[in-house]
C-alpha cells in the first residue's frame, strides 16, 4: 500500500511539473491553413511556421496564459500578394516573448501581450501591411519593422519603463507610439534604432505621450514627411527629439492641457522645412520649457505660440531666405504671452526676416542676422 501510495504521488508531481512545460510546433504548407496554439501554465512555448505559394491566406492564433512564455510564428508565401493574418495574445504572466514575421504584402500582425517583462516583436518584408503592438505591463519592450512602403506601424504601451521603436522605409509610410506612463523611452533599442526611423517620401510620424520623464525620438530621412511629438493632460520633464534630412518636411512640437520643464531638440537638414510650436493651455500657463531648433537649408520657417513664464527658446537658421515670421505655418512668428521668457534668434544668410510678439513682462528676445 505504501509503494502504491509513493507511485501515485510521483505521478501526480510528474504531471504538474509536466503541465508547466508545454511545447508545441505547427508547419503548415498551402493555401487557406488555420493554426490555433492555446497554452495555460509555466514555460511555454510556441512556434508557428505557414509558407504559401498560393493566392490564398493564411491565418495564425496564439494564446498564451503564465510566466515564461515565448511565441514565435513565421508566414512566408510567394507570388500573388495574400493577406496573412497573426494574432498573438500573452496575458497574466511575466516574461513573454512574441515574434511575428511575414514576407509578403496586404498582410496584419497583432500582438497583445499583458504583463512584466515583455518583448513584442513585428518583422514585414513588403508593402501595405498592419502592425500593431499593445503592451500593458512594467518594462516592456515593442518593436515593428517594415520594407516597400505604404504601411501602418502602431505601438501602444501602458505602465512604466516601457521602450518602443518603430522602423520603416519605402515612403507613404504612417507610424505612431503612445505611451501611457513614467519613464518611457521611445527609442535606443537594438542596433542604435531611435524610436521611429523612416525612409522615403510621405512618411507620418507621431509621438503622444500621457506621463512624466519620457524620451523620444523621430528620425526621418526624404521629403514630404510630417513628424509630430505631443501631450495632453499635465506632463512635466519630458525630452523629445526630431531629426530631419531632406526637404518641403514638416514638424510640430504641441503641450497641451499643462506640462512643465519639457525639452523638445529639432535638428533639419534641407531646404523648405516647416516647423510649428504650440506650447498653450487656455488659462493654465506651461513654464519652464526648453526648446532648441537648429535648421540648415534655404526657405525654412519657424512658427510658434507661447503661453506661459520662463521658456527658454533658441532657433538656428543656416541658409538664405528662411523666416521667423508670417507665411510660416498657420501662425505669424513666435507669439509669446507671458513673463521671464528668452528668445534668441540667430540667422545666418541672405534674406532673412524674423518677426515676434511679446506680451508679459521680463521678456528677452536677441536677434542676430548674419550675411
């Protein structure tokens, strides 16, 4: 009875410790395959792998439940464009992977993943494909990558120390982060990729934070392209960073709804570029902010509103014919409606005009131009 008693205990023990280790892998080959991985407990894994040759999708679900899990799911097809669909779903557990890789166009990756200690991963090698990465949890890690153009590229993190990057070329190109936190960092991830990084023409770059101590980072790379970094709802400290090379591109720095001690940095290399500053809360004044924008290139404009006390406000302008004043974008100069703010204006060039308005008391502006 004893022996009989030990050999059921062992078994049961055996079981648990099985259950916690789960396995499972699916290869698929062909046109309109379904594959549906669902695994509940510890150390988990999944791989899923669809290659087609057909003009036919392919559609890959996982769901995973606990700690420790990893999922990784690659469709590969060939010829006519498809659209393949991947759905990765990581909830109630920590330290999840997810990696999401498909080769083709017209194609949509989603991964949802709750929890600590998460990494979402999307990889697209083509045009006109959807990714799509929400993270709720404590220091996670979102990352979407895409090649030939025309895509949409969103990251969506809520908790602290979250850190996403978004990477695309091609042109026409549409991509946003938002974190919702303290001490988010969009940007410095593998490689030295900086928050979102796009090549090509007609590309849209947006950056909203709703928090304090965050970092971003745009860099962008062609012509035509609109970069926007943003708050609304009272965030102090933040830093952002956009970076330009090209020409007719278009930036725009917005606190809204209060938020003190931002750092916003613009660097523009090329001819044409636009960029516009609203720094405004009705009644509510936003103090203490820093902004420095250096531009380099010819027909360049700068164009702001101020509301508030102790900016501090820097423009560079290296060319000919640039401006700080009307004819900008949609604003005439850099108004400004406060006390102890500083403005310095430098120009080097022919040509140049540089228009403000001061309301308050304590104002400094110096303006130096150059030939």
């Amino acid at each position: 009875m004893k022996k009989l008693l030990t050999a059921v205990v062992f078994l049961l023990i055996s079981t648990a410790l099985f259950a916690q280790s789960n396995d499972s892998e699916v290869i698929q080959g062909g046109a309109d395959n379904s594959a549906i991985v669902n695994q509940t407990g510890n150390s988990n894994s999944s791989a899923i792998t669809q290659n087609n040759a057909n003009a036919v999708p392919n559609m890959a679900t996982v769901d995973q439940t606990g700690e420790n899990d990893i999922a990784t799911v690659d469709q590969n097809s060939w010829g006519t464009a498809v659209t393949n669909d991947v759905d990765i779903d990581q909830n109630l557990g920590n330290e999840n992977e997810a990696y999401a890789t498909q080769n083709n166009r017209d194609n949509y990756i989603k991964i949802d993943q709750k929890g600590s200690f998460n990494y979402g991963q999307s990889s697209q090698f083509n045009s006109s494909n959807h990714a799509e990465v929400l993270q709720t949890g404590d220091d996670n890690y979102g990352m979407t990558r895409t090649t030939g153009g025309t895509t949409y590229q969103y990251i969506t993190q809520e908790g602290g120390s979250n850190i996403g990057s978004i990477v695309s070329s091609g042109g026409d190109n549409t991509a946003a982060i938002t974190q919702l936190g303290d001490w988010n960092v969009a940007g410095y991830l593998h490689g030295g990729t900086k928050g979102i990084q796009q090549t090509g023409a007609g590309n849209d770059a947006s950056i909203e934070v709703q928090g304090d101590e965050n970092t971003t980072f745009v860099s962008q790379l062609g012509t035509d392209n609109f970069a926007k970094f943003w708050t609304n709802g009272g965030n102090d400290r933040n830093n952002a960073n956009i970076s330009q090379v090209g020409w007719k591109n278009h930036v725009e720095f917005a606190i809204q709804s209060g938020g003190d001690d931002n750092s916003m940095v613009e660097t523009a290399v090329g001819d044409k570029n636009y960029t516009l500053v609203k720094l405004m809360n009705g009644e509510r004044a936003i103090n203490g902010n820093n902004l420095l924008i250096t531009k380099v290139g010819d027909r360049n404009r700068v164009a702001g509103e101020i509301w508030g006390s102790d900016n501090d406000i820097d423009i560079s302008q290296n060319g000919d014919d640039n401006k700080v004043t009307s004819n900008g974008w949609l604003r005439d100069g850099i108004d400004i409606h406060g006390d102890w703010n500083i403005v310095e204006i430098n120009q080097t060039g022919n040509g140049h005009n540089s228009t403000n308005q001061v309301t308050g008391d304590g104002n400094n502006i110096l303006v130096n131009q150059n030939n």
